[in-house]
C-alpha cells in the first residue's frame, strides 16, 4: 500500500512543481489568495476530489474530500505571503505538499478505511482571527479525527517551538495645528506611540525569557510641520501559551495606555481577539512521520539551544488544542537564510525545496497509511483523543 501512495505521488509530482512555481512566482497575502485558491482546487478536482470553495464566508478558503471511510483526516493546506517578500515562509512549499499528500492518501482511501480531506487554509500570516479560527469556529473541523501539515524551514524538525500570539492594530487620535506656530493646539498623537514604544522597552527587562513583544508603525503623520492627530501601529505579542499570554498583553496594552494618557491622545486598540495557540503535537502521530519520514532520507538534528530559542507561532495551534495534530518542520537547506527573510523567498523555488515537496507529501501520505492501519490509534483518533 505504501508502493500505491508512492506511485500516486510520482505520478502526479511534476504538476506539484508546476503548482509551486505559480503560487510563489505570484504571492498573495491574507485573504487574497485569489490565483492560488483557483489553481489548488483546479489540480484538486483533477485528482478526483469533490471540492467546494468559499466555505463558511472566507472566499479563498475551500473543502476537498476524496473517500468515504469513517475515518477522517485533513490536510491543511496554506497559500498567502508576506507583504513585499513573498513567499518567505514557504507557503507555496505547503500547499503543494498538501495536494501531493492528499492526492497520493486518496488512492489508497478505500482501502483504509479514510476520508481525506484536503482543507485551504488562507491567512496564516495575519496573526488574528485568521483562516484556521474562523473555519474551526464555524464548525468545518467537528467531524475531523486528525489535522496534519508540514511547515518548510531550515532544518528538519519534528516538535518545532510554536507559542501562543496574539496581533493587534493600536489607533491614536490627537489633534492638527501648526507645528511651529502654535503646537499647544495641538494634542501629538505621534508622542503617544513614541511614549508607548519607550515603555514597552522597559518593559522587555521584566517580561519572561518565552515572551516576545514586536511592532511597525504604519502611520506617523503626514507633514513635519502640522501636529500629527492620528498615529497608528500593527503589534504581536507572543508567550508560551495563551494563559500566559493573556497576563503578557495585558501589560502590553498598560503601555499603549500610557501613551494616551501623557498627550491626551484617544486610544483605540482593534484586533487581538481571536489569537493564535500554542501547538500542542500529537506525539504518537509525530513519532509516525519521523519514521516515514527517516525511511526516504530526512534527518531531524538535534538543533539544541536553537530550537528552544527559534519560537515561532501558526494557527495550526487552534487546531492542535481541538484535534489531534502535527506541525513538523521539513528542510529546505536554506541556512543561514531563515524563515520571513527575502533569502528564504528564493530558496522557496530551489532543487531542496522542491524535494521537500516530495518528501513531505510522501511522508504525510504514509503517515495516514500508518495512522489507518494502527487499532488502537485510530480508535483513539476516533474519540478525538489528544495524546501530547
């Protein structure tokens, strides 16, 4: 059986490539992966899925399924990039895996017993109430046993660090007059953000090793000589989980308080609502795709103190808390260029990217071959219970 998925996969890998190559050459971010919605679903269809698109209101998000069994695993697949460089987490890498994966699963469906589902997933980058929230909200992940994906990376990696984060959007509005003339008009909404992002640096020297506290400014102003009344900044605050997180941006927001209430600025704070969960991995079904994935080549290094530090976060960790889940890392051989740096972008598109999309897809697919075929796992998948 395992011959079958391999067979399926070589067969169908050439359009993978092909696939690949026109998410990446064509990024889309959040919520407007329009070109790569259409062309996942089309190679989808073509693999014999039935497929409906636009699920629960999110346009670029779709539900593919091939199988009838009762047991029932999805593969989620991930396709925006981020704004200005791309592809520069291997989105394009993800989604290809995930139709290789299912496409090759699929052809050995019946035999074991399994629905495959192939699920897009769009807006991994937001940061908030992003693809994978709103549809396991909504209810489209009720009926699933297990959620998988392969996640591209430098190094392979089974239990990556994935913490808890939470993004959010901080408004001020003040009050315009001349700069010059007669600044004591004016309320300086630009000095609130300025005293909120000196506090928050303070603050880093009493915060936790596990937190992380980063932003941009996207609006300063509009001249040097008027007042600045509106002042706006996109901020992520991480934490280990979303416990911990809560108490982290509690104190976060205290500073952008700060700020409001030292110029007289009017604080508007959006977002932040729906956050990101730490993942919490299945570890019997990691320990399957290791070994999968061990038997075609890959090796996980032992990364030591690099792979404490290196935390990153998904919305796949939504998924994790709920379902039976894997994220692990597959390698692209990009180092030292790392994840969201224009370097990763091009190494997106290289010979080892492009064996990881094999690789990945041909482990994932034997995973669910072991997952189908192992009693009492799929008996405890069945009762959706989490073994972490």
């Amino acid at each position: 059986m395992k011959d079958t998925i391999k067979k399926r996969l070589d067969s169908v890998y050439p359009s993978l490539l092909e696939l690949s190559r026109k998410i990446h050459s064509n990024p889309e971010t959040a919520f407007q992966e329009k070109m790569a919605c259409s062309l996942l679903t089309e190679q989808l269809k073509k693999q014999g899925f039935a497929v409906e698109v636009g699920i629960e209101g999110l346009p670029t998000a779709f539900w593919a399924r091939k199988g009838d069994g009762d047991l029932k695993i999805a593969i989620c697949a991930e396709y925006d990039a981020l704004p200005d460089i791309g592809h520069a987490c291997g989105h394009n890498l993800i989604a290809a895996m995930a139709v290789g994966a299912g496409a090759a699963a699929a052809e050995a469906a019946e035999q074991l017993g399994v629905t495959v589902f192939v699920v897009g997933t769009p807006a991994e980058e937001i940061g908030n109430a992003s693809g994978k929230i709103v549809l396991l909200e909504k209810g489209v992940f009720s009926e699933i046993h297990a959620a998988l994906m392969v996640h591209p990376a430098p190094f392979d990696l089974l239990l990556p660090k994935m913490i808890a984060a939470s993004s959010f959007e901080v408004h001020y509005t003040g009050k315009e007059s001349h700069a010059s003339a007669m600044p004591e008009l004016g309320i300086n909404a630009l000095d609130a953000l300025t005293i909120a992002q000196v506090s928050i640096g303070l603050l880093r020297q009493h915060i936790p090793q596990t937190a992380r506290i980063h932003g941009i400014i996207t609006k300063g102003g509009s001249a040097p000589n008027v007042v600045p009344a509106a002042a706006s900044a996109r901020y992520i605050v991480r934490e280990k989980t979303l416990k911990d997180l809560e108490v982290l941006r509690s104190r976060v927001y205290h500073c952008f308080e700060a700020g409001g209430l030292a110029t007289g600025a009017e604080l508007k704070i959006s977002g932040g609502d729906k956050p990101y969960a730490q993942v919490q991995p299945d570890l019997e079904i990691a320990e399957l795709y290791k070994k999968n994935a061990e038997s075609i080549g890959r090796r996980f290094p032992d990364l030591g103190e690099l792979a404490e530090r290196a935390a990153a976060s998904t919305d796949m960790g939504n998924l994790s808390l709920v379902i039976p889940s894997i994220h692990p890392f597959i390698g692209i051989d990009s180092f030292p260029a790392v994840n969201h740096q224009p370097e990763f972008t091009a190494h997106c598109i290289t010979p080892s990217a492009e064996k990881a999309i094999y690789d990945g897809a041909l482990a994932l697919g034997w995973t669910i071959l072991d997952m189908a075929l192992n009693p009492d796992l799929r008996s405890r998948l069945m009762g959706k219970i989490k073994r972490e």
